[in-house]
C-alpha cells in the first residue's frame, strides 16, 4: 500500500559524537531515522554538508518530496540562541564559534528552522511523548558524557534571560572539589558525568589491585563509565563506591532542584540512567534524607522513556513548540 503523502518535520540531533536524522510526519509517527558519526574535528562546515547529506538519503529512502517538507527541528549543545540559532562554541563542537545553523539549514531546505539546547529539546519530548506526560512542572536531568538539565514550569519550557537556563551539571556541591571544564571547581559534572566517573575509576584502580576494574579486560579498555556500572553489577567494592558517589552527588543536586523548583516529576535520561538501581536507589535515598518532607513527598523520581530516540524525539518537540501547526 504506498503511503500517504503529507507534510513531513525532519529533525536533527547534533552532538559531538553523532549525528542522528528522523523524519516524522504530520501525526509525529516516527517515518525513519540514521545516525552517522560527528567528527567533530571536521569542522562545523563540513559536519553540516554531511548531515544534510544523510538527512536528503533519507527522504529519498522513505520516497517522501522536498516539498512535503514543513520545517526542521533541531537539537543542539550549546550555548546557544534559540531566536537566531547561532551556535556559540560548544564544548562537544569546536570550531562553531557563532555558526548560524538556522541560517544556513533555512537557505539550503527553504522551510523554516527552529533550534533549541538539546537537554530543553529533550524535557519538552518526555514531555509530550515520555514520563512527563500529563505533568507540567518538570525536571528533566541528561547523564551521560557531560549532566544537563531542562526546566518546564506551568507547561512550558524556561530558558532563561539569554537562554542558558538548565546547567544543572554546574551547581557547586562540593567546594573544593575537582576542577571543571567550564573553569569552575566542585560542579556536579566535575564529579558526577560520565566522564568524571571513569576519571575517578583510572586513578583509584591503579591505587587497588584487588579491583576488577584494574584487570582484565577492564584494565584494556581504558576504563568508561560503563565498566564501572558493569564491575559495580558484579560486586566489585571500588566500583560500587565510585557509583554511590556519583549517584549521592546527583541526589544533593536534585534536592537543591526540588526545592528551587517545586517540580511533580524529576526525570533522568542519558546513557547513565540505564544503570537501573545502582543509579535511582542512591538518588532517591538521598532526596529522602535532605530534602524537605512536605516538598520531597510531592515530587517523583523516575528514569526516561524514549531512550536512544529521545534527541530525534527532543528535537520533533522543539519544532512543535516552536511552530504547533504548518
């Protein structure tokens, strides 16, 4: 049965280690998707010939036209404008130094672009199609690589005075803690990230011997996060401590959050969040503990739902809130 042709949205996930392309179409059905490879070090230039050659293959898979295309959402690491859509030198994507992506996306497609930071485009996709639907006060925490967050209040997306609200993964909680990337000292990215957990975990194993995690293959792969959620699953005492550090520093960061916020729901998304209880108990124990109990026993905590998809997903929802109908 050939399909019926209508208005389509393509949505554009960009980080700095993949690139992801969906295309939806005018009920939010998920059409197709492909993901490629950054290469960040290409230089944003080429990195977006290479996306909107992956994108254009893709139409042409799903035998969709340019000119059923609608307009173009798209998630970004920024800082960022999300009026203009000028890219300002992302930690993930050098070389984007005041790159007009909605410039450049809008003259080479001929529809409109709208661009926000991927953690927002992320919140407002739980949101609409996750583990925040029928909430309107949420907040919505990435952990992987790096910790952002995206704040929604009374429904809507807060972005801030120069729409960098939401660097949660910069609150101080530890003060004298390790230096950041963004300068700073103690941030929870600093001890928290994806990143900061294998830092931890190369330097204590060389210090244990005893830890699997200084053996093999552990000891080969040069040690990620996920080694140390796997050697933590197998009851490795370094590993699992490493963990419970991590994951404490995340409960005092969402209880600073809570009570800022007031939320009904916090969400945690990214890679990290797939550890299950390792991450959740400790988070959740922790909230308990120092938060206060007539704000705590309003709010839940709960893992996202759109797993891989949710940055295709983020940015559907930021042409939607953008632009609700074409």
């Amino acid at each position: 049965m050939a399909r019926k042709k209508s208005g389509f949205v393509l949505a554009l996930d960009i980080g700095g280690t993949k690139l992801a392309v969906g295309v939806f179409d005018s009920s939010h059905g998920l059409l197709g998707r492909a993901v490629i490879p950054t290469h960040a070090e290409e230089g944003p230039d080429r990195v977006l010939e290479r996306f909107i050659e992956l994108a254009e293959s893709l139409v042409r898979q799903l035998g969709l036209e340019h000119s059923q295309l609608s307009r173009i959402g798209v998630g970004c690491g920024g800082p960022l404008d999300a009026e203009t859509g000028i890219i300002y030198s992302p930690p993930n994507l050098p070389g984007w130094d005041a790159f007009p992506l909605k410039k450049k996306l809008e003259e080479h497609f001929g529809v409109s672009a709208f661009i926000d930071n991927d953690a927002n485009a992320a919140a407002m996709a739980e949101q609409l199609f996750g583990a925040g639907k029928g909430y309107k006060n949420i907040f919505y925490i990435t952990m992987s690589t790096g910790i952002g967050s995206g704040v929604i209040l009374d429904g809507k997306i807060y972005r801030g005075t120069n729409f960098s609200a939401g660097e949660f993964g910069h609150i101080v909680v530890a003060r004298n803690g390790p230096r950041c990337n963004c300068g700073g000292r103690g941030c929870l990215e600093a001890l928290a990230s994806g990143t900061a957990i294998a830092r931890k975990a190369r330097r204590e194993a060389a210090r244990k011997p005893e830890s699997v995690l200084s053996q093999k293959p552990f000891s080969d792969s040069g040690l990620t996060a996920k080694d140390v959620v796997a050697a933590a699953r197998r009851g490795d005492s370094l590993a699992k401590q490493i963990f419970l550090d991590a994951a404490v520093y995340v409960g005092l960061g969402i209880t600073t959050a809570i009570h800022l916020l007031n939320p009904e729901i916090v969400i945690i998304g990214g890679g990290l969040s797939r550890s299950g209880k390792l991450l959740f108990d400790p988070i959740r124990q922790t909230v308990e503990e120092r938060a206060q109990e007539y704000i705590a026993g309003f709010v839940r905590i709960v893992p996202a739902k759109l797993g891989k998809d949710v940055g295709i997903y983020g940015a559907l929802a930021v042409a939607l809130e953008r632009c609700p109908s074409s």
